[in-house]
C-alpha cells in the first residue's frame, strides 16, 4: 500500500514539475527573450509550430519522465492528469474562466490519455510508438479545438 502511494505522489508531483519546467522556458523564451515563433502565419506554419513547438515539447516532456519512472505504468495516466492540471491552470486562471470549463477538462483529458499510452508502449519496450502516438493524438486535438493547449 505505501509503495502505490509513493508511486502516486511522485506520479502526481513529477507532472507538476514537468509542466512548471516547461512554462518557465516558454516564457522566458518568448516573453522576456521576445523570440518569436519562426513558422509563418499561414496554415501550415501552425501546423508546424503546434507539432514541434507544442506537442512534441510536450510529449517529451512527458515521456522523459517515465522513462525516468515517474509515472511508470501505470501511474502514466496520473501523471498526465496533474501535467494537464497544471497547464490547464498556468493557461487560464480560475478567475477567468471558472474552476472546470470545457476548455480545461479537455487539456486534462488529452494529458491524463496521451501519458498513459506513453507508459504502456514503454512497458512494453516499444517506446518511440507510444511516444509517436501521443504526438500525432495532441497536434490533433490542438487543431481542432479552437484554442491550442
């Protein structure tokens, strides 16, 4: 029973982690480095910043961390829920948009599906599948909701 809950917490807290990582570059890369995205304005240059820039940052993000057993299966899917919970929440603050919009149920949904299929595929040592599969689920998802997680 402690070791699952050991594993819980290191799944749920190593999620935060992750996504606290990643905003903090992304903004001081393109807040206070004032980059800016090197994909035009058109179509496909948002296709290629949401798959390179977006999904694939975040996905490996995500599947570093399991290879590093956090959120090993089949904690996978915590982890993802509290990377979605985090980023749902640095993106939009609750006094925004309240506490569970569709918006923020939905990035959670994505990050809790695409790590758990993560820490499958890495189960069962096919691990650049699962990551490819998750990468092609959130670029997706991105595309078609109207704003991109």
């Amino acid at each position: 029973m402690k070791k699952h809950i050991y594993h819980s917490l290191i799944a749920l807290f190593g999620g935060l982690f992750g996504v606290s990582v990643l905003f903090i570059i992304y903004h001081l890369i393109f807040t206070v480095g004032r980059f800016e995205s090197p994909f035009p304005e058109t179509p496909l240059g948002r296709f290629l910043f949401i798959l390179i820039v977006v999904s694939f940052v975040e996905e490996g993000t995500k599947f570093l961390l399991i290879k590093q057993n956090i959120g090993q299966h089949p904690y996978g899917g915590l982890m993802g829920f509290s990377f979605g919970t985090g980023e749902s929440f640095l993106k939009w603050p609750i006094g925004e948009f309240g506490f569970v919009p569709e918006r923020r149920a939905g990035t959670i949904l994505l990050h809790t599906i695409t790590a758990g299929i993560i820490a499958y595929f890495v189960k069962k040592n096919k691990s650049l599948l699962g990551l490819l599969i998750a990468i092609i689920l959130h670029t997706a998802f991105n595309l078609i909701t109207p704003i991109s997680t």
